[in-house]
C-alpha cells in the first residue's frame, strides 16, 4: 500500500515556522514502527512546503492509497480539508493525534474521516497495515458499512524501549531550525502524572508517566541527522525522574554529546527548584533552555488550575536558571479562572522584572477531554455557535471574570507589552548578562554562527 502521512500546517498569523519549525514527530514515529513492512511511506510536512496550494495537495493525494494525518485541535480546521480532497479522489484517511484522540465523536459527524486513531498510534497503525482484522484492532474508531463503530482503548505501551526509532530519514534534515540553528526533536518520556485542570495530556495518556532508559535516549540522539546542532525533547516533563535525568546527564557528557548539541526540556518549575544540583548537572550537559509552563503568578488561579506549586517556587526557579546560563521560556495562560486584568498585568511586569527571556501567552482554552472543558459545557460558557472547526486559536469563551475579547486584547497586548522594547532586549541587563557570563557559552557560539553565515551569504548574494 501507499502511505501519505501528513502533518498539517500552523494556524495562519502565528508566524511560528518562520522562527521555529520542528521535524513532526508523531509521524517519524509511525513511519519507523512500520519500517519492516511491506509498503511505501512518505511524509509530506506542510509547515515546511508553503507552495501547496489545494491543487497541488489533491494531485500528491491522488498517488497514494491512505492519508494519514497528524490532528490538534488547532489543525482541526485545516485537517478537514484535507480529508475532502482526499474522498474527492476516493483515498482512504487516517487520523490520530490529541484532538481525534479526545474527540472521537467527530468521526459520525464528517463523513471525510474514515479512520481515527486514539491514544498511541505504533501498535494501532502497524497492525492496519498489517492487515489485523479492523475489529480486533484496538484503539481504532472507522466506519463498517455506514456504521461508526469504536473499537475498545488500547492500553499505554508498557516499556518505550520496545518502540522503534524514529525514521529520521523521510524529511530532509535542512528545513528543521529554531530561530534558524538546525534543529531536531527527541522524546525521552510520555505523559504526566499531575493534573492539571486545562491541560488534555493527563487523559491521553491516562494519568500515566512512562520513560524511556537513559541509554535508549542517548541512542536516539545519536539517531538525529548529522548536521543537527540543537535537540529539543518533547516530554511534557522531562525532569520528573531525577536519578533518570542525572543518568542521562552523565551520558550525554561521557559520549561527549554536549560538545556537538545544545538541548533544551519542558519542566515543571518546582521540579527545578527543588534540585539545584540537578539543574547545574543539566546545564553542564548542555542544556541552554527551558520551556516552563508558568501560567500566572496569582497563587488562588495556580491552586485552581491544580498547578500544585508556589509563587516562591517559580521566583527560585527563574533565578536557579539564569544562574546556570539557562534561558526561560515562560508560557502564561490569560482568562485563568479567578483572574482580572490587573492580575493579568502584575503577572506580565513581574516576568519583565525576573527577567524571563521569551514569553508565550495564550488564551485560557478548554481543549476537549480535560476538567476545564467539563466544567465550560457545565456552565455554558462555550458559545453556542462556536466550533473547534472554525477556531483559529483565538479566545474560546467568557469566563465569570473577563469577556472573551477582554481575554484575547490582553494576549495581544502581552505581546506588545513584552517585546515592545527591542533597546532594552539588546542593550538592557539581559543581553550584558548573557555576554559576560561565561556560563552562557553557547550564546557565543549561535552569534558566532549568525555572524559568519549572514557574512558568508552576504558576500555570496554579492557574486
Ligand atoms: C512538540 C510539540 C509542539 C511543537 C510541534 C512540533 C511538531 N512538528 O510536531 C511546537 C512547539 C511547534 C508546538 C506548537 C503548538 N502546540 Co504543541 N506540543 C508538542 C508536544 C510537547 C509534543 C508532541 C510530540 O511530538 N509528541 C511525541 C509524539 C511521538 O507523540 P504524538 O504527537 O502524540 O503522536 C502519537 C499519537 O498522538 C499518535 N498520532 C499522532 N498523529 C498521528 C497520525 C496518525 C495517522 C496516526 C495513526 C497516529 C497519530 O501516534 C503517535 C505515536 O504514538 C505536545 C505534548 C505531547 N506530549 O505530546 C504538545 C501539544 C500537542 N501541543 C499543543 C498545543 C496547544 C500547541 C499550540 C497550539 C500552542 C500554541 N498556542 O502555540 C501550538 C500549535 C502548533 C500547530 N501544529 O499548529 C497541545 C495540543 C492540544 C490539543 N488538544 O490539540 C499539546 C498536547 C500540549 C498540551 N499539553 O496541551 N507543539
Ligand atoms: S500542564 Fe504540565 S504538569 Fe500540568 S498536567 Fe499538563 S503536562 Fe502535566
């Protein structure tokens, strides 16, 4: 059979890819779980192909017998239409992925989808292809004779170091950057044991935390592309396992991987405050950035979001990183239940004031399958008229403490409000405290690396 596996492209107006775009993984992943199997394979990456218009989409489609495609519910829109061009030429589609995953209903409503994969798709889509009887297929949502039917979950796979690699070599490895420093991915654990009230991974990868052995994350970054220089790990907490994380800290640096990558993790912020000598082992291994879902800084909309930490800890933590010469991605959520305004912009000077060195705001979203949407239908806060089909990634709802345009003026506002100051970005006390600190090594080294290549191009463009 011939596979098309697609992952769709960023919402317009994000202008995400042009800064960062990462190898889509969930579909390396499939690719690599079937690579034993007789059948053609391809991935097409929507995010680093702009010229695909719908022409070009259905004549690509056209080729193949099944698409397969990656769905959030962010793509959903995108998704969709995808799915039409591909019944118009009467190719089959596949789709898996969170949004799919946690609403699976959406198979009886559009007749397009014909297939959806819920939860882990290794086992699920290598026994589709491997002709398994569609009815003992677990974790598979399809249609029988015009009849939606879901099969039972499958269980979480119990030891990842079972899983395949990655097939690393379907995508070409050039078109892969963050802020243009060749880029790739690695997963080194899947899922979270807390639960958090807005966030959907608690309930698919139900509640469970499962990790990979140090050695195994070792080889998979030995398994990246060659000319890759910086590895972030998707996990959505990288550094629960401590004694795990010092482990592959001290493989990292015994096979001497730090000199030739800088990484970068998702944590907790407690997580990293209460390790200090984690946290510096990490930063010797070369970890130069951490994402940390912050949220706000009001200790009431922490304890309602379930976030189970303190302000104390998130200040201790920013300042444990910097003093490590690691670098903060905050991710704040705005419209948090309990939450005006004013709270909003004390959250936003204090980030400015601790010095946090980027920043994403989002609007507070209740993602299907987690506590948060139960309790918006509950209270109809969801506008009727709404669908995740047509979302564009803007503010959902009203909340009992803000409208959902106070909501959304304020995400763009955090952004003008934070970025606004280009002079004290280059010439404030962040920039003298990267120069100077000897700690913030690889900062010289990616300016370096700017500085050669754009005289390099220059003098090229130039001939
Ligand atoms: C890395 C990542 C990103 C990267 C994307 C890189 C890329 N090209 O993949 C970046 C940083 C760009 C990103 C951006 C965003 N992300 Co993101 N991201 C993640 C993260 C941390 C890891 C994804 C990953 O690679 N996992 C590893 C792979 C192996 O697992 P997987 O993707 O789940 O795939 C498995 C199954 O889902 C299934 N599967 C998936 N696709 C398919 C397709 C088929 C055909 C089949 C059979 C099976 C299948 O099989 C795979 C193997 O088991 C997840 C959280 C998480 N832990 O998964 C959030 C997550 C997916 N992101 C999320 C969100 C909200 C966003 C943003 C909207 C945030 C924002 N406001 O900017 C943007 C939107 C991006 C977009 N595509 O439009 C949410 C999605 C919520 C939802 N309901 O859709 C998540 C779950 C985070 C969260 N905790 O809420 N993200
Ligand atoms: S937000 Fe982070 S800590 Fe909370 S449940 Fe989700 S992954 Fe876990």
């Amino acid at each position: 059979m011939k596979i098309l596996l697609i992952y769709p492209p960023f919402q317009i107006g994000m202008g995400m890819g042009k800064v960062m775009c990462s190898p889509p993984l969930s579909l390396l992943t499939l690719a690599g779980a079937v690579k034993d199997l007789d059948h053609e394979i391809e991935i097409l990456d929507l995010n680093v192909d702009y010229s695909y218009g719908i022409k070009k989409i259905q004549k690509k489609i056209e080729q193949y017998d099944m698409v397969g495609i990656t769905c959030m519910t962010n793509t959903f829109k995108v998704v969709l239409n995808i799915c039409k061009i591909a019944k118009k030429s009467g190719v089959k589609t596949l789709l898996g992925g969170f949004h799919p995953t946690l609403q699976p209903d959406i198979i009886e409503k559009f007749e397009c989808i014909d297939m959806i994969c819920r939860g882990e798709g290794e086992e699920t889509f290598r026994e589709l292809l491997d002709d398994k009887p569609i009815n003992k297929i677990l974790g598979l949502s399809y249609r029988d004779n015009g009849k939606v039917v879901h099969n039972p979950d499958r269980p979480s796979i119990k030891n990842l170091d079972n899983l395949s690699y990655p097939d690393n070599s379907l995508i070409p490895s050039n078109s892969y950057h963050y802020l243009w420093v060749k880029a790739w991915v690695v997963e080194s654990s899947r899922g979270c044991p807390f639960k958090c009230n807005f966030c959907c991974v608690t309930k698919f990868h139900h509640g469970k935390y499962r990790v990979k052995s140090p050695q195994r994350v070792i080889n998979e970054i030995l398994n990246v592309p060659n000319n890759v220089k910086f590895i972030f790990f998707v996990d959505d907490n990288f550094s629960l396992n401590h004694k795990r994380v010092l482990h592959i800290c001290e493989l990292i640096r015994k096979n001497r991987l730090h000199k030739r990558f800088m990484f970068a993790c998702q944590s907790r912020v407690d997580d990293l405050a209460n390790n200090p000598d984690m946290v510096k082992e990490m930063a010797k291994a070369g970890f130069i950035c951490v994402f940390l879902g912050i949220e706000s800084t009001k200790q009431m909309s922490l304890n309602r979001m379930n976030k189970q930490y303190t302000l104390d800890k998130i200040r201790k933590c920013i300042t444990l990183c910097h003093k490590n010469g690691m670098i903060i991605f905050g991710a704040f959520i705005i419209g948090n239940l309990g939450e005006n305004s004013a709270d909003v912009w004390r959250t936003l000077h204090m980030m400015k004031e601790l010095e946090i060195d980027i920043m994403m705001t989002n609007p507070l979203t209740p993602f299907p399958g987690t506590p948060l949407y139960d309790e918006a239908v509950a209270n109809n806060w969801i506008p009727k008229d709404f669908r995740w089909e047509k979302w564009d990634l803007t503010a959902v709802m009203n909340t009992p403490d803000m409208s959902r345009s106070e909501i959304q003026d304020l995400v763009d506002e955090s952004y003008r409000f934070f970025y606004k100051d280009i002079g004290y970005f280059i010439f404030g006390k962040r920039i003298l405290r990267v120069i100077f600190n000897p700690k913030f090594w690889w900062f010289r080294k990616v300016a370096f690396n700017y500085l050669t290549k754009g005289l390099t191009e220059f003098f090229l463009k130039l001939d």
